[in-house]
C-alpha cells in the first residue's frame, strides 16, 4: 500500500475527502468466513502441553528400552507437537494485547506466525520420522511388540483427548486448527503404531515397524500441506480464500452514490479478523457520505462485516472532479 495515503480521520486529499475508520461492530471474520471472536483456547492448550509432556517420556523411554523405532520417532514427534502448541498458546496471549504505538494493529499477526512455526516444525519432524523409517527398513531391528502397543495405546487415548478440546475451534481460527491437527496426526500415528505391534507380536516382522512409520508419516505431510499453505498466503497478506474481492467490488459499487473504487485492500490482521481500506469515489454532488453521524459510512462497514466477515473496515471518501480523485490515476471504476 505504499504511495497511497490512508488517513483515517478529518479531511485528508484535499477538501473532498473525507476519511473515516469504519469498524461495523468489531466483527471478527477468518478463515471460517463470518466467524466470530475466538473463543478462550487457554485451558486447552495448557492441559494438551501437560498430557504431551508427561507421554513424551514416557513413550522415549519405553521407546528406548522395547527398541521401537516408531516409538522413539513418534516421540519426537510429540515433542514437536508439545513446543507448537506452546507457540499457539504464547500468540493467542499476545493477540488479546493492547496495541501500542508501535505496533498499532496490537499482537494480532503473532497467531498467524504460529500456525506457520506449527506447520514448519510438523513437517521437519516427519521428515526426521522418514529417514530413521527408511534406515529401518534397510536394518531391521527387534522390537517388543506388546510394550509398543501399550504405550502407543495411552497415546491414542492422550491424543485424542487432546484434539477434542481444540474441535470447536478448527474451523475458524488456523491457529488452533494447526493444534488440532497436530493432535489428530499424533492420534493416527500412535494407532497406526498399534497396528504395527500387534503384527509383529504375531508374525515377528520387525520390518513392518519402520514400514507403518513410513506410511503414517506421508498421510501427516498431506494433512499438514493445507495448514501450510494457508499460513503461509496469511503472512503474505493475500485475501482470505472464503473472500471474493470482485464481490466486495460489486458490494462497494452498489452503496448509494458511489461513482467507483480504487486502492482496495483486503488482508487477514490475525487468524481470526480480516480487515479493508478502500477510496470510494463519490458521485458529484451526492449527499450520502455527508449524512448526521456518518450513516452511510456505518451502513457500508456493517455491510461488509455481515456480507464478507470483515470486522475492520477503514472507507476513504472522495468526491468525484475533486483534488484527490485527480491525483489518482484509477479513479474511475
């Protein structure tokens, strides 16, 4: 949005613009389309960091002394999921922060930076996963299957849990959709490990132990490609998927009175709020924008919120034949 001025109050562009900070009820629109507020993922993050904490060593351990390569690899990779839900729970903190004068939109980009770290660290920990699978598979071990069942077991049942407390929140806020994930992947491996125990205790194939690993490994990348892909579009500031920016084109264009658009902006603040900064260029003479308390400012940002889920909507107004709109080389429509 470099060379274009942006005011957000009072005159600015000369006297036919007129800038105004429109917040349409501080509406919090993400990737779920018209989502609201998140909700307080606080305990959830820190029972999920407890419970994965503790089966973490228990699992390197018994890992370790059953000569389970998909224990110790499975181990590691809940140790990632451990230090990513500890980044998601430190970024929803800091969104609810006040903002300061050096960081005017407060922490709120914190959480789209975990959801990347989470999808980064996942995918670097499956590919550790993948070489020690693939040395396996080239030097078999024994392994004590039934301890690998049981442990593999209690992290079903701790992963599970786990996801649970985040399912509510999975499809409105990628951070705590990365935390889902995560525990989701955790589960399948650790059942895809009891699998992999219960044959081996039955036909002594130590090979199928890295062999489940491998498989199990390749279904989390393609889980976790999405959430990567998404974090990263949310930390470019590329508009949220669910939003057509030719719909809001159209929806600017139809407001009463507006003559056309230009520097039209759309980009995630957060995981979980979306917000807009446009220059609407008014027909001469028409009246709307400078009705008693600003209504048809208030109406267009609340249109936006319900129609589109953007909560922070910054409407510049200009006059059409005005000095700002012929410093403005795309004025018209």
């Amino acid at each position: 949005m470099a060379g274009h001025d942006h005011s957000h109050g009072g005159h600015g562009h000369g006297s036919h613009a007129h800038g105004s900070h429109a917040h349409g009820g501080h509406a919090h629109g993400g990737l779920g389309g018209h989502a609201h507020a998140p909700k307080d993922f606080g305990t959830a993050f820190a029972i999920g960091i407890v419970l994965n904490t503790a089966f973490v060593v228990i699992e390197a351990v018994y890992g370790y002394l059953s000569n389970s390569m998909s224990l110790v690899a499975d181990a590691g990779h809940n140790l990632s999921d451990v230090l990513g839900l500890a980044a998601a729970w430190i970024a929803a903190i800091l969104v609810r922060r006040r903002a300061s004068a050096r960081f005017t939109y407060g922490y709120r980009g914190s959480s789209i930076l975990a959801a990347l770290f989470n999808a980064v660290f996942l995918l670097i920990a499956m590919g550790a996963v993948i070489w020690e699978a693939l040395v396996r598979l080239v030097h078999p071990e024994p392994v004590a299957g039934t301890t690998v069942m049981v442990v593999a077991a209690v992290g079903i049942l701790v992963n599970g849990l786990t996801a649970w407390l985040f399912a509510s929140g999975a499809k409105g806020d990628i951070n705590v959709r990365g935390a889902f994930l995560h525990m989701v992947a955790d589960a399948a491996v650790s059942a895809g490990v009891v699998v992999a125990g219960l044959v081996i205790q039955l036909t002594g194939l130590a090979w199928l132990d890295p062999a489940v690993s491998l498989v199990i490994a390749a279904l989390v990348v393609w889980a976790t490609w999405g959430l990567l892909r998404d974090s990263v579009a949310m930390s470019l500031d590329a508009v949220p998927p669910e939003i057509s920016p030719d719909a809001v084109t159209g929806f600017l264009l139809e407001r009463p009175g507006v003559a056309g658009l230009h520097d039209l902006h759309i980009w995630p603040m957060s995981t979980t709020s979306v917000a807009l900064t446009v220059h609407l260029v008014m027909q001469e003479g028409h009246q709307a924008h400078r009705l008693p308390g600003n209504g048809f400012l208030t109406d267009t940002a609340e249109g936006l919120r319900a129609r589109f889920g953007i909560g922070h909507a910054t409407l510049q107004v200009e006059e059409a034949g005005g000095p700002a709109c012929r410093l403005a080389q795309d004025c018209a429509a």
